[in-house]
C-alpha cells in the first residue's frame, strides 16, 4: 500500500516541479514533499507498522525517491536562477566599447570673439594694443582726464571705491593717459578691458561691461581723420552699411566732443528696448584730446594733438549679434554660450 502513496507522491512532486515558474513555488513544491511536516514525512509514520523484511524494501524506496526528488528540485532550482541572472544581464546590459561622448568644443565669449576682430583690425592699421588695472586710481580715472574732483562730470560716472580711495575704473580712458606717459607721441594705441558702473540693471544696462578705448596722437590729427577710421571700424565689423550720425557730446577730456550712434541694427530703428525706442543706439564718443591731457601726459599741445574714442564692445556685440539683453553676456548659461 505504501509503494502506491509513495509513487503517488514522486508523480505528484515531479508534476508540480515541471509547472513551477520561480524559486518560490519550487520551495513550496519541497516543503509539501520533503518537509518535516511534508508528505513524505507522513508516509514515514506508517514505517513502524510494517513488517521486517517489508521495512528495508519501503526504507530504501523511500530513501531513492527523496534523493531523486532532491535532485530534481535542485537542478530546477539551478535552472531558474540561471534563466533570472540571464534576464537581469539582458535588462543590465552595457555596451562597454561605445566610444564616450568627449568633451564637448567650447567657444569663445561673444564678446571676446568682438573684442578679437577690433584689435586685428586696429593692429592692421598700425595701432598698439595696451592694457591698463581694472582697480584703477582716482588720479588716471578722473583727474589726468581733466575731470577734477569737485567737476560734475565725476556723476556722470558713478562707481565703485575701495577703502583706500582706489577705484573700479568706469572706463578704458585711463589707458590713454598710462599709454601715453609710458611710451610717448607720436602713438596710435586701442585699450580693450573691463570696466566697472554703479548702474541700475537693465536690458541695456550692467554693473560690468566691456570698452574699447582708441587714441592716436601725432603732428595735426583732425575730425576727418577720426571719422575714417570709425567708419573703417564699422563696415569691417558689420559687414554691411551702417547708418551713423556725429552728435556734440561732452566729455571733459575731448574737446571738441562727439556722439556718435548707429541706426540700431536691432529694429532697424523702429525702436524696441536695447535702443530705448529711440531706433538710434549711442555707440563711440569721441573727440579730440584735449590739451590738458596731452599736459598730463608731458605732451606739448602747442606740438601734438589726437583724437580718442571709446567704443562699447559690449554693446557693439549686442549689434552684432541681435542680441537684446546685455544680462545675458554675464548669466554663464550655455544655452546662450554655445550658439557662439
Ligand atoms: N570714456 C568715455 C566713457 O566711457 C568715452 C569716451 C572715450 C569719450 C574717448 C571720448 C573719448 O563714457
């Protein structure tokens, strides 16, 4: 009797095994057949019962078939976590000789790329690219320029001072007096740099921004001679007609002194926010240098004179590129980089 519950039990266990789809339901298919309260434990109750000679003949089936059943569960066992370790390799799976993406190309600054173009076009000419201190003190930013300290001019460039009355410099003018004292006249020089304002920001405005100063001094430079290289400057930079007109300015350290503005390439001067509606953005004052600063400078003004402009080159890349927010030169983000 039995040989049948215990053939029974194989058939029953080997059935369960072949459908069973993970570890647990294997685990399961063990502990109803080999468990210590399994089925084939039941069966060993009635061992006691039974005759000798029957005892050693069931004892040894018994014995066949929990090896056998062992066997079977573990081979299957091995079998589904081999076919688990394929499926998570598949899903994991990394192509280890995919070239790497590389470091990505950068660019130039806008302004930079600006900044470039100018000076090889001023050093075509024959002019001398100079730098000056960004903390700039208040003798070359204001005084040597003709701007005395109790001179209203002085508002028109508010700044930012450092304890020991130094100064950020609020323009590229003071090259023009270091340039000059250094390396004396006759001299055609351009100073490119950084240049500091305690202004409101807007979309045309910014505490920090970039100038280009020129200067060239020699035996009777005139206005004529200024505007050729303006103009020079202009159509190189731009690649096309610009539309410029000659406004007074003042300036303290020119004399006479100019406005002079391009038709906003923008709007094409229908008027939006980097011209201030005005269609016109005010681009190189210029003038003449005026004798005072020539004497600073120990040049005899009865023998030299000069012209000098300062050029925004911010604003000029703004131009260039329709760009119309100057925010966005100093915002670092590279979405705006890149197109560069
Ligand atoms: N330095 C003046 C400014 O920043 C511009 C300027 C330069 C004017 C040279 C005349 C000549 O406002």
């Amino acid at each position: 009797m039995l040989d049948g519950l215990i053939s029974q039990l194989y058939a029953n266990a080997l059935d369960q095994l072949a459908s069973a789809e993970t570890l647990d339901q294997v685990e399961a298919v063990r502990v109803e057949a080999l468990g210590r309260k399994g089925k084939l434990a039941e069966i060993s109750k009635e061992f006691g019962k039974l005759a000798p000679e029957e005892r050693a003949r069931i004892g040894k089936l018994l014995n066949t078939v929990k090896a056998e059943l062992e066997s079977k569960i573990e081979t299957r066992k091995a079998s589904l976590e081999a076919a688990a370790l394929d499926a998570r390799l598949d899903a994991e799976w990394v192509d280890l000789t995919t070239p790497a993406p590389g470091p990505r190309p950068g660019s130039l600054h806008p302004v930079t790329q600006v900044q470039q173009e100018v000076e090889d076009l001023f050093v075509s000419m024959g002019f001398t690219v100079l730098d000056g201190p960004e903390v700039e003190t208040e003798y070359y930013n204001f005084d040597a320029l003709n701007i005395p300290a109790d001179h209203p001019a002085r508002d028109m460039q508010d700044t930012f001072w450092l304890e020991d009355r130094r100064l950020l410099r609020t323009h590229t003018s003071p090259v023009q007096v270091r340039g000059l004292e250094k390396l004396g006249p006759p001299l055609k020089m351009i100073a490119p740099g950084r240049v500091f304002r305690n202004e409101e920001v807007d979309p045309s405005h910014e505490h920090t921004f970039y100038q280009l100063e020129g200067m060239m001094v020699d035996h009777d430079v005139s206005v004529a001679h200024m505007i050729y290289f303006m103009k020079t400057l202009l159509s190189a930079i731009f690649h096309r007609e610009v539309t410029v007109r000659l406004r007074p300015g003042f300036f303290p350290f020119v004399e006479p002194g100019f406005e002079l503005d391009i038709r906003c390439l923008i709007c094409n001067g229908e008027g939006c926010p980097v011209c201030k509606q005005s269609g016109w953005v005010e681009l190189m004052p210029c003038g003449l240098v005026h004798p005072a600063v020539l004497r600073y400078c120990g040049a005899d003004p009865e023998v030299w004179n000069g012209f000098a402009f300062g050029l925004g080159l911010t604003r000029l890349a703004m131009m260039r590129y329709g760009i119309d927010d100057i925010r966005l030169f100093s915002s670092g983000d590279l979405r705006f980089l890149t197109q560069f």
